[in-house]
C-alpha cells in the first residue's frame, strides 16, 4: 500500500477477532513478530508490516522521511487500510515503540490500547533528561552509547556493510540466547535505519513535547534489556491508564519469549485495566502471615492465604477480600495441589510468602527425633515445598516475582536451647540466599525476613523439650510475657516485608535485636557464642 512517498509490505494474519497491528524496531523486518503473530493469529486479525526503509518497503529519498510524524503518518495509513471502521491494538517494540508513542499521543489516533516494549516516547525521555543527572541518568547513558556511534559520518554505515551485517545472527545468538536468520536485506536496512536515530533524537530531546496518551498504555520491560529501562520514567504523568509488567527475557524479547508476550498483548486487548498482584502467603490465618496479608490488601494486592487452622485462615480472607484455604505445609502433595488451584483460579502469583512455621525450645539432646522432625517439617520443608511448588510457575510465567521465606534472628544468633528452630531457621536462610542467585535470570527476587522479638501467638503454642506438660504450659506463659513486653508485633514485620518486595532486597533483619545480632556476627562473632551459652529461661 501507499504512505506519501513510501510503498509499504503490510501482511494480514487471521480473519476475524479485534485487529492487533504489531511494528517491528531497528534493525529488524515484520519478520520479528512471525512467533508472536502465530500465537495471536488465533483470537485476533494481526497485521505486521514493513516500516519504510526496511524489508520490503520502500525507502525514502531524504534523511527528514525518517521523522518520527512521517513514520506515524505511514501507521495511521495502515490503520485506515485494514481497519477503516474501528480502532485498533497497537503494539511496538524498539523503535517500533518509540514510533508507536508519536502516534498515541497524536490526539484523533484511533487506537484503542497500545502495548510498548523496550521503546519509550523521545519526549518523555527528553523531560527525565532534563530533570538533572543521576545515577539512572548515567546507567542510561552507557547503555545508549551506540546512538553516539549512529551519529558518526560515515563510520557506522560502513561497519554494518563491511562487518555487522552477515554476522547479526551469531550477534544475536551470543547476546539474546535467539536463533534467528536475519532477513536478507539486514545491511540495506541497518544502514537506512541509522536515519531514525538521526532524524530524531537530538532534534526531541532537545526540546521535548508534552505529548499524553490517553488511552490504556501497558508497557513491558524486558528484565536483561541491554539497552533501555523505562522504570525511571514517570509515565504516570503522561499516561493516565497504565500499567507496568516485566518479561525475564532480553531486548529482542519478541523473538526469544514468544509464548508470554503474546499472552501479555492478549490479556491486555481483553481487559485493559491494570492487573492487581497477587499474594500468597501460608500460615496466613494469625501472627506475621496475618498482619502481611492485611498489608499488601492496603496496597491494593489480591490476597490468597493458607493455614491449618482454616477458621483463621477465612477470618483473614474477610479481612482483606481475599480467599482461604486449608493446607498442611509439610505435605509436597498438598502444596504442589494447592499451588495448582490457586493458578487455575487466581492466576500464578507475583509475590509468595512462606511465612507458616513454629516454635520449639531445648537442647540438643533433649529434643527427641520426632521434635526435630516435627521443626523440620513445617520450618524448613514447608518453605521447600512454598519454594518450589510456585517457584516453576513464576518462572514458567516468564514475568518475574518475589519470593520471601520468614527466616529468624535465630538463624545467625546461636543459643544452646534452640538446637532444632535455630538450625531449620538457618536452613531457610541460606535456601533464600541460594535460591536467589538461581531464579536472578528469571526476574524473581528472593528475601529472607528475619524477625527478633515479635509478639505473636507463636509462643503460646511452642513446644519445649525434656519438660512435664505443666513445666511446658509455664514456659509458654513465661514466653508470652517476655514477647508481649518487647512490645513489637507482627505489624511492624509486615511492613517491612512490604517494603522489602518493593526493594528487592535479599536479607531483613528485623527489630533493634535483629539488626544488633547481624552486625555482631560480623564484627565480633566471639560474642555470639558467649551468648549461645546462656539460658534465658
């Protein structure tokens, strides 16, 4: 079809359902789309199409044919063409999506939602810009270093022709794990395509327009993007309706990560408004589970929690509208069972916390093997289980998350009368460290919360070993009154869990004892071990 002085490839997949157009970036054809477009075809009418000078569309004859107006007028006529009587979805990757940002905010565009990945609007990178430098500013600035490169005469055309073009293959195999044939027109491409960022760059960011886009926006962050984070930006201010996901994938995200950027574009067509995160938390009926669950519901999340106490359990539900259920933690059939359910009916979680756990206190050779089963069992394996049962859907989602295991001040402050709770608190701590390291790729953040002192209900139902039945009721009365006059309850733990998920951040200690009992370990360990001697009851 015709667009002023540029004939261009467009390509139509699928006949019926609402029509999604998807524009492809530098130095990439339509061809890009091919994975997601077969995906989409089934639900919806996709069209792909060759932006002018690439593929097999012509090019224009001046650098000014490459301005961000004459690429989104060629977008609105590919509107008009395959969809004369409604708007449509919009979704752009690379340059693809800075292109698509003229068009959504060019006031009449009749585009219904747009979906952006790894290509912000010049504009509103042009305000953050100017907002004074920082360490975001300098992040971006090295990842953008090849713009200054585009920029040179002569030198950039003359490596892609001479160099980078018959290897953009491996190029993309060795830097986005993708295999790919690149199309045979990449070095006419490349080097047209180097307008793009003449054309406009400089002359945008220079002096940026207020440019709003009023329809529902949802951009994806790709979380090992090499070249572009649109995180820093306040998009907020320029886009009413938005929402933000992320894909654990690269830049070229549509190639390597077909299958959850079609579902992402999908579910956005279907319903536009921005998706609530969910939460899962076991041990949710009382204490720290009960607390957290309250927490997240303030901030606006969908709440699903766990407990063996299902009464409990459905008095947090009401408490947060969210939902209860009854789960033994030590059984990796049930969680495994349960993890499944709450997909199916709630949707794969964005946040998991595996907070149920109990108490024992006694020493080493007092504490008898079903006590250090029993310990065991609900402390460390029921984290395992937490871990692993939502851990392969969060990473089978694609989209990232956060996992956080209720670790203890015990798990680095030793006393002879906490052999069994210490060690299984040690254990979660350093699953939560490792298991951090291993789920990184997959954008899912791993935090060990480390309580001290917390007042709850977990010391009226400790066990203690080598003691009568009344010596055991005492010692709990005793506990309970220690903990209630520390004065610090599990609202407090909650809140840091919160702020925690927010920032990612791998190890809390929590409380003045917590945080005392970290350092201590670090600068003067000797000192912990005089104190594991000492017997507090």
């Amino acid at each position: 079809m015709r667009s002023g002085e540029v004939e261009l490839a467009v390509q139509v997949r699928g006949t019926s359902g609402p029509v999604v157009v998807l524009v492809h970036g530098y130095p990439d054809t339509h061809a890009v789309w091919d994975r997601v477009a077969a995906l989409l075809e089934k639900d919806f009418r996709v069209v792909t199409y060759d932006v002018r000078g690439a593929g097999e569309s012509t090019a224009p004859s001046t650098e000014d044919g490459y301005r961000l107006d004459r690429l989104a007028a060629d977008l609105f006529a590919v509107i008009d063409e395959v969809s004369p009587g409604e708007p449509v979805h919009l979704v752009g990757h690379d340059w693809g999506s800075i292109q698509s940002w003229e068009a959504v905010t060019t006031p009449g565009a009749r585009i219904a939602t747009f979906t952006s990945i790894s290509g912000p609007s010049l504009d509103h990178m042009g305000h953050w810009s100017q907002r004074g430098l920082s360490i975001a500013h300098l992040r971006q600035f090295v990842r953008s270093w090849y713009i200054a490169a585009f920029h040179l005469p002569v030198v950039a055309p003359l490596f892609w022709r001479l160099y980078l073009a018959r290897r953009w293959g491996a190029v993309l195999r060795r830097t986005e794990g993708v295999r790919v044939t690149p199309a045979p027109t990449i070095a006419s491409d490349a080097m047209r395509g180097i307008s793009l960022y003449r054309a406009n760059i400089r002359r945008i960011m220079r002096a940026p327009r207020h440019r709003v886009a009023p329809m529902p926006v949802q951009v994806v962050q790709p979380t090992r993007d090499r070249y572009i984070r649109t995180e820093p930006l306040d998009l907020e201010r320029w886009v009413p309706s938005l929402s933000r996901r992320r894909i654990a994938a690269g830049h070229w995200a549509p190639l390597s990560h077909p299958e959850p950027l079609a579902r992402m574009i999908g579910e956005f067509v279907a319903d536009s408004t921005p998706p609530r995160p969910l939460v899962v938390i076991t041990g949710g009926g009382s204490g720290i589970g009960k607390a957290t669950a309250v927490a997240f519901a303030r901030e606006g999340a969908r709440v699903v929690v766990s407990d063996v106490d299902f009464a409990a359990a459905e008095e947090t539900a009401t408490l947060t509208g969210g939902h209860a259920y009854e789960v033994d933690v030590r059984s990796e059939e049930a969680m495994r069972a349960w993890a499944r359910q709450v997909a199916d009916e709630h949707g794969v979680p964005d946040v998991v916390v595996n907070n149920a756990g109990i108490a024992h206190s006694g020493s080493f050779l007092s504490t008898s093997t079903e006590q250090w089963k029993r310990v065991l069992d609900v402390n460390l394996w029921g984290v395992v289980h937490g871990c692993r049962a939502f851990g392969e859907l969060m990473v089978d989602r694609g989209e990232g998350g956060h996992i956080v295991n209720l670790s203890s001040v015990a798990a680095y402050l030793p006393s002879k009368i906490l052999s069994a709770y210490a060690s299984s608190k040690a254990a979660v701590f350093m699953l939560s460290e490792c298991l951090r390291a291993e789920l990184a790729p997959h954008a899912i953040g791993v935090t060990a919360i480390c309580p001290g002192l917390v007042h709850t209900n977990i010391t009226a139902t400790a066990t203690f070993s080598g003691v009568s039945a009344e010596e055991e009721r005492r010692k709990q009365t005793r506990a309970t009154q220690i903990y209630a006059r520390r004065g610090f309850g599990p609202e407090g733990v909650a809140a840091e869990i919160v702020r925690a998920v927010r920032g990612n951040r791998p190890v809390v200690p929590v409380t003045v004892e917590a945080k005392a009992a970290r350092l201590a370990g670090r600068v003067a360990p000797g000192l912990l071990r005089a104190f594991a001697r000492f017997d507090p009851s």
